[in-house]
C-alpha cells in the first residue's frame, strides 16, 4: 500500500511562485496609482461635478462577487495545500464580501433613488470604512499566520473560522444600524469629516505595513496567495492615503479608483482561479502516477521472495503476491483470499513451544487492532503435510483520518535460517567479546548484538557488586528514561525478575507481564506503564560467581523456543567470560598505570631490556635525564656503548657484553656494578646499575631489569674524604715516627736493661702499638689512593713462584700454628708486577687464613697458569664465608659477622685493598667458599 505523497503537506512549490508576473503587476499599479495620487491632490478639489447613477452600485456589486470569489478560492487552495496564509487571505476576503454587501444594499439610488434597506444617514456610511478595516487587519493577520497548517487534520476549521467572521461582521453591522443616528457622522455637508479622515489614513497605513509583511511572507514561505494580495493592498494603501490628502470628495478621479479596486480584486481572482486550474492538472498528474505507482508496486510485491497478504478493515485476505501462493501451497490466487479465521482449517499455527495460536492471536489480527508487530516467530503444519517455522511482520494501514482502513503481513519461511541466524548470533557476540578489552566495549558491542539475536526491543545490562549485594547498571538500550532512574542500582533482595535470577542462579521469564505476579514491582510497571509484553532476566556467573546479570524486554507478549532458551544461555556464557575477563583487564590496566607511575616518578633509572637483543622496552624520566636526550628504543644492545657514550673510568668505551644489562640477559645479577656515562665536556658522570634477568613461568629469560643511579656527588664527597683522610694519615704518619724511634731506641740491648721491668713492657707496648698503628695509616693511605686512582705500582718481571715462597717465609709469623704448603700447577711465566704489592696483597691473604682457620689446620697456596694471566689460590680450613658476606666482602670496612663476634682486630680494609691492588695490575680477585668447610681466595695477574 503506498501513501499519496503531498496530501496534507505544506507544498509552496505546488504551484509556480510567479515572481516575474506578480513584480510586473506590482510596478504596473504602482505607477498608476502614483499618477492618479498626483492628479487628485492637485485637480481633485472641490465639489463632484457628476456622477451616474449606477456606477456606484455596479462598483460595489462587482467588489462583493469578486471577494467571495477569492475567498471561495483560498479555501479550496488550503483545503489542497494546507498554507494557513491563503486561509486567512480568503477570511479577509469573507469578511470584505460582507460588509460590501451590506453597503450595497444601503446606497442610495439603488431602487427608485433610494436604498433597498433604509438604516439612519449616519450608519449608512460606516459600512464602507468596516469593509476596508477588516480586509486590511484580516490581510496583515494572514502574512503572520502560522495557523492551522495541513488538510487532513484541519478540514473542520475552515467553517468554522469562516462561520465566527460571519456572525462577527453581522453583530458588527447589527449593532451599528441599530444605533442609527447615535453613530458618529463620516460626511457633514458633503465633506469628509475628522473622523473619516483619520480612520482613512489609519486604514490606509495598515494596509502599507501589511503590504509589506505580505512580501516577505511571500519571499520566506512561498505562499502565491499571500504575495499577489500584497498587490490588493498596496492599491488600497495609496487610494486611501489619496483620500486622505485630496481632502475633499472629487470629479473624474473617483471613477478611476473604483476602476483599479474593481480591477485588483478581478485580478487576484483571475490568479487563484488560474492557480486552482493549475491544481487540477497537477492533480490528475499525481493520480496518473499513483496508478503507475501501483502498478509497478505489484509487480514489486510479486517479484519478492516474502509473501505478502493484504486485508481489509473486516479482516478478509483481499491480495497476496506469488511467493504468498506458493508458500501456502495454492494454485490461484482466489483460494487464498478470504476470512482470515478461515486460515485456522488449513494453516495449524502454534506458538515456538507448541502451544496452539487463536486467530484474535495472529499477526494479521493485531495489526488491525492497532498494533505493529515485527518478528514474530511461529511454529505451522501446512494443510499438505509440511512443518515450517514462520516469521512474520505486521502493520495496519491508515487512512487521511488515521482510521485503521486494512493491514498488511509478511511472512517469511525461516525453518534453516533460524538456527543459522542464532548461531551466526552466536558467533558475532564471541567474535566481539574477543575483540573486546574494557567493560566499556563490551556493554557497546555484545548487548547490541544479543538484543538482536532475541529480537529484544529493550535490554539492559548489569554488573554485581557482591562486596554491597546489588546490581549496578551498565548499559542499557532503549530502556525509558523515566525506567532507567529506578533500575541504576538493584539490590540482590529486590522484588524483581532480575534479583530473582541472581539468587536462583538460572533464567527466569515472564511471557505476559500483563500477568505478572503482584509482588514483582518493576516487571509490572514495565507492563502497565510502558507497554512491555514480556519480560527475561538471565544472570552472568563465572564459575560459582555472579558477576552480572542481563535482561531482554520485548512489547508483545511472547513465548521462548527451546532453540531461543539455549541461545540466550550460550550467549550469556560468553557475556559473563566477557565480563570478567574486561575486569580482569582493567584491573591490571589499573595495575599498570600505577607502576608506570611509580616508574616514572622514581628517583632512580629504571629500564626493561628484551631478551635477547637488548631492545629497551621502557626507560623513565629520570634515565633520560642522565643520558640527556630521548631513549633510542630500536638500537640493539651491541650499540649501547657507542649510543649512551658508555664508558669505563679510563674514557674508554665499556665493551658491550661486560655492560650489567648484558649480563642479566644471560642469567646473572648484577649488584652494584659501576659505569661512567661520558659527557660531551668530557666530564665522567659515574652510575651505579643493578641488573637482574626476568623469566617467565618456565624459567626462561624473557628480559632483564636495570636500576641505575647517579652517584656522581656520592663519588665527589667520596673523593673529599679520601683526600682528608690522605691527609691526615699522612700527618699521623709523621707525628708515629718519631715515637716509634724513640721506642726502639731505648729498646736496644744496652739499654733496655738499665730500665726498670714495668718500663721495659710500657716500651714493648709503645713500639708493638705504633708498629701496628703505622700498618693502619699505611691501608689508608693505600684506600686513599684507590679511590682517587693515584696508587702508583712499580712493575718490573717479577718470578711468580719464588715470589711467592719469599712471602710464604716472610709470613712465619703471620701465620704460627698453621702449616703452610706450596703447590705449583705446570710452568708459570714470568709476570709484569710491583712485587711489594703482590706481597701485601698475598700476606693480607694469609693473614685472613690464619685469623679464620680451625687451630692447626693446613693453609693452601697454589699457583697456576691461565689463558694469559697466572692464578694465585690461598685456601683455609674453617667456618666459611656465608652468601651473604661474599656479596660485601671486598667492599671498604666490612668484616663479617663472625669478625664482629669474635672481636678479630682490623679495620676491614685488606681485602677492599687487596682488589684495589689487583685491578691495579689488571686482575681479578674473588672467593669461593662453603660455610662450615673452607674458603679459598683467587686473584689474577695478567702475563
């Protein structure tokens, strides 16, 4: 069924606007009218020469068929178009007609000289001033009118606008011959009075500002009525204002106004006239192509592969297009039409879940009393035997009163389909909750798609607030705002379907919510208030947890198949794994943004290394303060070096895979490891890094992790205090010497005799002290040139195995009650060192062997060679070192917490020394031990 477009609608373009002829006219009267002005006001005065009698009375006569002319027309213009200016125009016309005929049947020498009706000679006259005055006021009102605006809603306001004008002009006119000689004298003695000329020129300016509001409504609206009465109005406009300045009755000119008003109101009826014929035409032209329309509108309807059933107002099947017949099974189109409740004998319709369907019930039925249905599902067993699932839709149709006049059904074979439409459903809500990562996604996109799939005309989802036992709302579609209101939050307790699926943990349905139960608030509501027909509620739970909860609404009450039942569980599943993983995902998102945060505002470097190429993965602020520029995140770890400007304390570049990342990479962790950042000054800026590897679950690196700190003034006030303590360590030195000369001297034989005993052991005590005192100046002194790296060696080619038995036999002392036993692996080359200091490093070795020792165990030393360097091992019996004494145990002043129990004398200085004196060489020195058991010492000389 197809509408008739433009009935009823505001259409200016309907009929041509006519500009070109309506500017020519307006020029044309214009013009003339100004002429005549002039004419008047300079020939016009004085008493009138003649008149014939009946110009007045054919003039008036005339004007009065010519307005209900126009007036008749408008209408009919409204009536089609619905443009509320034109009704107006044809009011004011109405009005006009009226009050002219009054005045016509009261002039003078109308019958026998007389008037056909005898009123007073003062009312006689005021019929003529009401006619102009309701035209001009009528005429301005249509330029502004907005009301009433279309036909088929407005056909009763025509009669009854025209019918109050009426019965207004008339108690106008009643009222006025009624009084009679109480009304006010327009003429006295043949002239104008102050009345008349003051109403005139008031007249007269209302049609010049109406003119002028015609014109633009004219040019805004499009409304031709309204434009061509601008003419009408500008005519009278200059007449009256003519009138007004003549000042006095006049000759000749009077018989040319009378001409031109006669022509105006001809003219603008020839216009609507013409434009009514126009209407005609185009009329039959719409009707011809609503046929065409129809025409080409069954062909349409035949060639679709849905059937199509037409019904009238009785609920009689008057048409059905081809695919109707074929899927019904018939031949010809007769055996299809007829009563709908006919169909009942051969089309057993049910219900998805088998319950049978009453014909008030079918689709058809409903759309004809009122309803709209779409989608509706049902089961059929056709009268040949054939079992199909049905989906049909169903709309009534109107006519220009918005009675129900017919319906129209379509109704679609979907037996395959449905089930491939659920499961391709099914598949789109997966797909979405796949691609989905915030719970934001997930209410956008997953409950589109399950509203759809259940053919919902409403949805909401929830999320559970199991900490608060409620419901909170998500998202929701096409839910009323006033709802909306009363559903953000649910408690689990709640008299509603949804509470009621949370704590049963299953589907619950409500089929009609017009038979809800009492005690269920909002399903009741949303049926009586809203016009909801059925109502789900399906909770979202993640193994035993309840993370949420969705409900469908639809406006028909309807029933759910199994085949739907098991759809909206599957996809509730996958909305419930949805859910918890955009939880999930949000909370490691939250997780992140607080250790970016912690990362970036950290005072020291932190940055993440991929295995195993070295790629930095993440550098904050700070790193890129200490580098000076942005982070090369693409470089690889080879080019580290060279891009940083990496370098070791002598400006050289630090080789790639000593740096503390590189390492962590391979399995160690780095504690403490110094590096220098070279400045483009050539200043060092020293950083101290921490390196670690990641690995995953398996145990595989999968990166490292770096802690970088700059510990540039920690070095600078290291660097002070060395050179205070060189300092004063030197002015010790210089105030022990001459004690502990003065101590050995009077210690000589000779001397130390004529002593007394008590004094004697005061001047051993002196001279063991001072001894041991100048030892401990000399380790700061040594600590002190470390660290500024002034430690000057004195390198010679120094025989490492007689060295070393040298320091053996020199360290008797050192190390009573333990033996100390030699052993030489192979051929040991000739080393480049300052044997002084291999010395202090060796006896400071067996110094700690003898210290940490079990009484009367053996100390090892062993010497042998290496790829370019000899090794040197000092090995004890005893109590070990722990893991985590090894880690400080070259650092300055540590002893370790056997040392601090036992009270062994010392400064912690030795080994810190002994590494410093090795490096120095070029070596290495480090510990192996295993507490309870023994510990061994090794340094490196290079070759």
């Amino acid at each position: 069924m197809a509408a008739n477009p433009g009935v009823g609608a505001h259409q200016p373009s309907a009929v041509p606007r006519g500009s070109g002829p309506m500017r020519l006219f307006l020029v044309a009267t214009i013009s003339v009218l100004l002429i005549e002005s002039l004419l008047l006001i300079t020939m016009g005065r004085g008493p009138v020469l003649f008149r014939l009698p009946w110009v007045e009375i054919t003039v008036q006569f005339f004007v009065v068929i010519a307005a209900l002319g126009i007036a008749y027309f408008c209408v009919g213009r409204y009536r089609v178009l619905g443009e509320p200016g034109t009704l107006w125009v044809g009011l004011a016309f109405w009005a006009y007609a009226i009050f002219g005929l009054a005045y016509f049947l009261v002039i003078k020498g109308t019958v026998d000289g007389g008037a056909i009706l005898n009123v007073p000679p003062n009312a006689a006259d005021w019929p003529f001033h009401y006619k102009k005055t309701a035209l001009a006021v009528l005429l301005a009102v249509a330029a502004l009118a907005r009301w009433p605006r279309g036909m088929d809603r407005n056909q009763r306001y025509p009669p009854i606008l025209f019918s109050a004008i009426g019965l207004l002009c008339m108690l106008i006119l009643a009222l006025t011959f009624a009084l009679g000689d109480a009304m006010p004298s327009l003429v006295a003695e043949g002239r104008f009075t102050l009345l008349n000329q003051g109403w005139t020129a008031a007249i007269a300016a209302v049609f010049a500002l109406g003119a002028l509001l015609s014109l633009r409504c004219y040019r805004r609206a499009g409304e031709v009525v309204v434009g061509y009465a601008a003419t009408v109005q500008i005519v009278l406009a200059i007449r009256l204002a003519s009138d007004v300045f003549g000042g006095q009755l006049y000759d000749v000119i009077w018989y040319f106004n009378r001409v031109l008003l006669v022509g105006s109101f001809c003219s603008m009826l020839l216009v609507l006239l013409a434009g009514h014929v126009e209407l005609l035409r185009r009329q039959q032209q719409l009707s011809a192509v609503a046929q065409a329309r129809a025409s080409r509108l069954q062909v349409t309807l035949d060639s679709m592969a849905d059937a199509v059933f037409t019904l009238d107002a009785q609920a009689n099947v008057i048409d059905v297009n081809i695919s109707g017949l074929r899927l019904l099974g018939f031949a010809r189109k007769e055996e299809a039409l007829g009563p709908l409740g006919e169909y009942r004998e051969f089309l057993k319709a049910t219900y998805l879940d088998g319950t049978p369907l009453r014909p008030e019930n079918y689709t058809g039925a409903r759309a004809l009393r009122g309803e709209t249905v779409r989608g509706f599902l049902e089961q059929a067993q056709m009268w040949d035997g054939r079992k199909l699932t049905l989906e049909l839709s169903a709309a009534p149709i109107r006519g220009p009163e918005g009675e129900i006049t017919g319906a129209v059904v379509v109704m679609r074979d979907v037996t395959e389909v449905e089930l491939a439409r659920i499961r391709a459903t099914v598949a789109r809500v997966t797909t979405a909750v796949a691609k989905a990562l915030s719970l934001e996604d997930i209410v956008q996109q997953v409950l589109d798609e399950a509203a759809a799939a259940l053919r919902a005309d409403a949805a909401a989802l929830y999320g559970a607030d199991e900490a608060r036992r409620q419901l909170v709302l998500l998202g929701q579609r096409n839910v009323p705002e006033d709802m909306v209101k009363r559903v953000r939050t649910i408690s689990f307790d709640a008299p509603t379907l949804v509470a009621r699926a949370i704590a049963e943990r299953r589907i619950q349905v409500l089929e009609d919510l017009a038979k809800a139960p009492a005690d269920l608030l909002i399903p009741r509501e949303l049926g009586e208030r809203f016009g909801f027909g059925s109502l789900t509620a399906v909770p979202l739970i993640v193994g035993r947890r309840v993370v949420g909860a969705v409900t469908y609404a639809t406006f028909e009450a309807r029933r759910l198949s199994s085949l739907e039942l098991e759809a909206i569980g599957t996809i509730s599943d996958i909305m419930a794994i949805g859910m918890e993983n955009a939880r999930l995902y949000e909370a490691a998102q939250e997780e992140r943004r607080r250790l970016t945060a912690i990362i970036d505002n950290s005072p020291v470097g932190i940055m993440l290394f991929e295995a195993p190429s070295g790629r930095i993965l993440l550098a904050n602020k700070f790193v890129e303060q200490l580098v000076g520029r942005p982070v090369e995140h693409e470089a690889p770890m080879a080019e580290h070096p060279r891009v940083y400007n990496i370098c070791r304390a002598d400006g050289s570049l630090y080789p790639a895979d000593d740096l503390p990342s590189a390492r962590a990479l391979h399995g160690e962790v780095i504690l403490g490891q110094e590096v220098h950042f070279c400045q483009a000054d050539g200043r060092m800026m020293p950083i101290l890094v921490y390196a670690a590897p990641i690995r995953n679950e398996a145990g595989q690196i999968t990166g490292a992790v770096a802690v970088i700190q700059d510990i540039s003034q920690i070095r600078e006030l290291e660097r002070q205090r060395e050179e205070f303590i060189s300092v004063v360590a030197h002015d010790l030195r210089g105030a022990m010497t001459p004690i502990r000369g003065y101590a050995d001297y009077l210690m000589r034989p000779g001397t130390r005799e004529a002593l007394p005993f008590n004094v004697q052991q005061a001047l051993a005590t002196i001279a063991t002290n001072s001894r041991r005192m100048e030892r401990m100046i000399s380790d700061l002194l040594d600590v002190s040139r470390i660290e500024a790296r002034r430690l000057a060696l004195i390198k010679r080619q120094v025989d490492i195995p007689g060295l070393v038995r040298d320091i053996v036999q020199r360290s008797r002392e050192t190390t009573r009650g333990h033996r100390v036993r030699l052993q030489i692996v192979g051929p040991i080359p000739p080393v480049e060192a300052d044997p002084d200091r291999v010395e202090q490093v060796l006896g400071n070795l067996l110094s700690n062997a003898a210290k940490y020792s079990y009484p009367g165990a053996p100390i090892t030393v062993d010497i042998s060679p290496g790829a370019g360097e000899v090794m040197i091992s000092v090995t004890n019996l005893g109590q070990g070192i722990t893991s985590e004494d090894q880690n400080k145990l070259f650092t300055r002043f540590h002893r370790t917490r056997r040392a601090q129990e036992e009270k062994v004398p010392g400064l912690g200085l030795g080994l810190y020394i002994a590494r410093g004196l090795v490096e120095a060489h070029g070596g290495r020195i480090w510990v192996e031990s295993e507490p309870d058991k023994y510990a061994t010492f090794r340094f490196t000389l290079p070759v």
